[in-house]
C-alpha cells in the first residue's frame, strides 16, 4: 500500500472519530439543555392542581380509611387497576389508572415531559403537559425530576398516536391527569436497568457507529441482583420456571402421583462420595441433602405408589462451569415398576413433551421478552421421544472419530458432540440415552438383566447437554447393601434406608432433573446463573 493510500485511510478514520466525537457531544449537550429546561420550571407558591401529583405520604401507605385519606387515596380509591401489560388500542380513549417504575423521563420543556413506565417487563409511554386537563408546570417539574426506578401511580387517558412508538413494548400513550410518587429510588443506582436490559448485538452495533454503550457484565449484574431481575428478559426468564415447575405438578397429579416433601438435614450422604456440605447437628455429623433419593424410595415402601418432589438439592462440589451450582431446585420423580424400567422412560418422554408444548403456547410473550436479548432458535424436539442405547450412542460417537471408553461415562465434549450427531441424523435435540455402563451409576442402580457390565439408567438430553439422570432401583436389601459397600459407602449411615427394603419393597425407579438447567438449555441461555434467581455457586453465597 502506498504512503499517499495510508494517509487517506488514517484520514478516513480520522474524520470518523471526530464525527463520533462530535455526536457524542452534540448527545451531551442536547441533554443538558433538556435537564436545563427541567430544573428552570418555575416554582409558583399557589397551583390549583397540587392535588393531582406530589410523593404518596407514609401515613396513607399504612393503609389508612377513607376519613383520613390524602390525595393520593382519594384518587385511586373508585378506580380498577389495569396492568401495563394489558394496555392495548381497544382501551382508546378510556381512564386507566396504572403502577410500575419510571424506567426513563424525557423532559421537553417547561410545560411537557415524557415519562416511561414499566410494569413486569412492559413499558408503555406516558405524556404530561399542560395542555392536558389538571396539569400545571409544577406537576410537569416533578415527573421530570423523578429518579429512576422510583414506583409510581398514574391516572390519565388511553390515546393511539399515528406513528408506531419505538422503545415501548405497548403501542399506546397515556394522557397523564394524575401522577403519584409511591416510592423514591435513589438518584444514582448501582446499575441501570436500560443497561442490563440491552442485547449483545446492540452493544456492538453501538461499537461500529462510534458509540460505546455501557455493558453490564455477570458478577455486576448478581451482585445487585434485585435491579437485574427487573429487566425485561429476567422477567421472561422466571415467569418460564415458574410455568416449569407448574406443569411438571400438574402433569404428574392427573398421572396420579402425590407430593411429597423430604428432610434437607439428613445424617449421611445420599449419594455417596466427599462433595456435601456438612454440619453439627445437635452434636452429630450431619448433612445436607445431596438429593431427596432415599426417602422418595422410602416413600414408594410406604406404599405411595408414584411420588415426585419440587425442592432444594446442595452440591458441595467445586464446579466452576456454566451449568453447575452449589445449591439448585431439584424436581424428582420415583414410582413404582409393574414389568420394565422404560415404564420410567415413558412418564420422561410424556411430561417433557407436554412441558415444551405447554411453554411455546402459554409462555409467547415471555419467550419472546428473553430472545430480544439473549437470542435462540426455538428447541427441536419429536412428538415421541428418541430413545438410544449407551452403545448406540458410542457408536455414533466412534462412527464420527471420536473415540471414547465404552464402559466410562460421556466427558462434556462426547455429549456435545453426540448432540449435534443425533441433531444431524434425527432432527431433534430432544433425547433418551439408556443402558448406561454401572461402573458410572450410584450404588442403588439396578444391573442389566443380560449384561452386568450395564444398568437399566438412562440420562436425558437437551440442546447436547444432561438435564434429567434416571434408573431403576436396587430394591432387595442384601444386594443394596452389597453395592454400597463395593462404592465406599458406610452402610450403618444409611442403615435406615436398607432396612426400609427388609420390610417389602416393589421394584421401582425415578428420575431427578434440576429446574434452573432445564430453563436454561430450553431457552439455550449459555450459563445457569442466568435462571437462578440467586446462584449459589463456590464462589457466591450473596445476595
């Protein structure tokens, strides 16, 4: 390249910056004359309208009667609440009277302001002037003041404008007549909710035109969490589990399963090894639960038939990877056998494919919310459930190049890979892996019947990865007893579970999957501490 060539393409970029530079400025300036225009609103000492705005008094938050009621009671009290999510074109031109948080204010001048109001995950613009009835510069001052974050009441009319707002998630304008302060945020937030709420991609195309837009990075983001889960995605994300959790509940009672609950504190390890977290217990060893395994097989001795759980599940492993944590929400299932361990198989393939259909149907909006910012392609899955065997699956694996221990277990890699293969030749990411290798399974893994060397267990994957890890059971104590033993395990810490098997026991088999992993591979999130409301992971004991 020449020098003179060199010279036109520094001045190319030069001429770049200076006009991202001037830009930025120019931003600056428009917005310190917008703050300007705010701060100058003249401050008259009489406004016949100071009862249509102003900070809600404590007294009147205490949930006062009528009698003693201030303006704010007075005004909301023959009012219904309709939420800024429900605020459509078919309430034009109707009184509404909303609450959520001032995401953002716009002053225009001394006698208009604009605020944003969130309420869940939906904004909607809300316009005060005083052209509009009951609204005076003093009432327009104090909507342009509001800090961000704060919580508000507002009372105006439904209008449609003629052009599509942009930065909204409803289409509508409310004319503002009435507007309270319930609750004042600080001035300055650790984090901005705007910024939190931004995608990937809207940060690098800010990048390419010159601009830098502040990006809110994981720890930052968990360390002031409480503002985190406020945006727009966050609410999608926890809305979905919770809708997991609801389905599996309700699929598995119209399957004629009970609920139970079963003790976190226990005196051994429920699922052998070192990684537990233990505690002085009224001055025994004891434990959290690593798993509500042994007492949801109790339960199925005490002739309960079909049980499941949703409930708390510690690991004290020192996993620092993108799906692990120390302490997630396990949901666990275990039931009776009455000829075949796919029997278990079955009620996986049935409730997960209920689960995803019943997402995609009633979770649109919330679905729609977390792809703005965290984009996905919708999960593939088939109607019926692929099912493969342990071997079939090295095969595959073999068939690729990949070479792997036909009777280890599957490393993170092997499962991806494996992933992508059955994606390639089956069209889902959606499947049953079974006949695991025993040597890989706890010790109440029952063996093949026609080869020790493997278990009737299986694993169950998503998007390439293990969310749900299942088996039939060792229900004839001596051999459980033997099993444990042959792993490590002191049989007199889980004597109370053998002994439950001396006493008659059906043969049965479970599953347990954890409910942030499954939120987190369906919406393919990339990082678990995405959909734990609080992560609690080696590292992470706050908030």
């Amino acid at each position: 390249m020449s020098s003179e060539s060199e010279e036109q393409q520094l001045s190319k970029k030069a001429a770049k910056k200076e006009a991202a530079k001037q830009e930025k400025l120019r931003r600056r300036q428009e917005a310190a004359a917008l703050a300007s225009a705010a701060s100058s609103l003249s401050v008259e000492e009489d406004d016949p309208y100071s009862s249509n705005y102003g900070d809600v008094s404590l007294p009147e938050l205490k949930s006062c009667t009528q009698t003693d009621a201030g303006n704010w009671s007075l005004a909301i009290s023959s009012m219904e609440w309709t939420p800024v999510g429900a605020l459509t074109q078919d309430l034009k031109e109707k009184e509404v009277l909303i609450r959520g948080r001032v995401h953002i204010t716009r002053p225009v001048s001394k006698n208009m302001a604009f605020v944003v109001v969130r309420e869940k995950g939906f904004t909607v613009q809300c316009l005060v002037t005083t052209q509009g009835e009951g609204v005076s510069r003093q009432m327009v001052k104090f909507v342009a003041g509001l800090n961000r974050e704060s919580i508000v009441d507002a009372i105006g009319v439904v209008s449609v404008p003629g052009n599509p707002i942009k930065g909204t998630t409803q289409q509508v304008e409310i004319h503002v007549r009435k507007l309270y302060c319930v609750n004042k945020a600080l001035p300055t937030l650790p984090i901005n909710v705007e910024d939190a709420a931004r995608s990937d991609a809207e940060i690098e195309a800010a990048l390419q035109s010159g601009d830098k837009l502040p990006r809110v990075n994981q720890d930052t983001r968990l360390n002031f969490r409480v503002l985190d889960i406020r945006t727009p995605a966050n609410q999608g994300i926890f809305r979905i589990q919770c809708q997991v959790g609801t389905i599996f509940r309700q699929f598995l009672l119209n399957e004629g399963f009970v609920e139970i609950h079963t003790p976190k504190l226990i005196a051994g390890s429920s699922e052998g090894g070192s990684a537990v977290f233990k505690l002085d217990y009224k001055g025994q060893p004891a434990c959290l639960a690593q798993s509500p395994q042994l007492h949801k097989q109790m339960a199925i001795c005490g002739d309960f038939g079909r049980v499941f759980e949703i409930g708390p599940v510690f690991r004290a492993e020192d996993s620092y990877t993108h799906r692990h944590l120390c302490e997630f929400t396990g949901l666990d299932v275990e039931m009776e056998i009455k000829k075949h361990y796919s029997e278990v198989m079955d009620i996986v393939d049935k409730l997960f494919v209920t689960m995803f259909d019943s997402l995609n149907e009633r979770c649109q909006k919330e679905l729609e919310a977390v792809g703005r910012q965290y984009p996905f392609e919708p999960l593939k899955y088939k109607p019926k459930t692929l099912r493969l065997t342990f071997e079939e699956g090295v095969q595959m694996l073999k068939d690729a190049g990949v070479e792997v221990d036909p009777l280890g277990d599957l490393n993170t890699e092997s499962e991806r890979k494996l992933g992508q293969l059955v994606l390639e030749k089956y069209d889902t990411e959606f499947y049953i892996l079974h006949r695991y290798p025993l040597a890989v399974r706890p010790f109440y893994t029952m063996p093949c019947y026609d080869n020790a060397l493997y278990s009737n267990s299986f694993d169950v994957f998503i998007r390439g990865e293990e969310i749900i890890s299942g088996a039939q059971r060792v229900h004839v104590p001596e051999f459980l007893a033997e099993r444990a033993q042959a792993l490590g395990i002191d049989v007199n810490s889980i004597s109370t579970y053998v002994d439950s098997f001396r006493y008659g026991a059906p043969p049965h088999g479970g599953f347990g999957v954890g409910l942030e992993r499954v939120v987190m591979l369906f919406c393919a999130l990339g990082n678990i501490r995405k959909t734990s409301l609080f992560p609690r992971d080696p590292q992470r004991i706050a908030p």
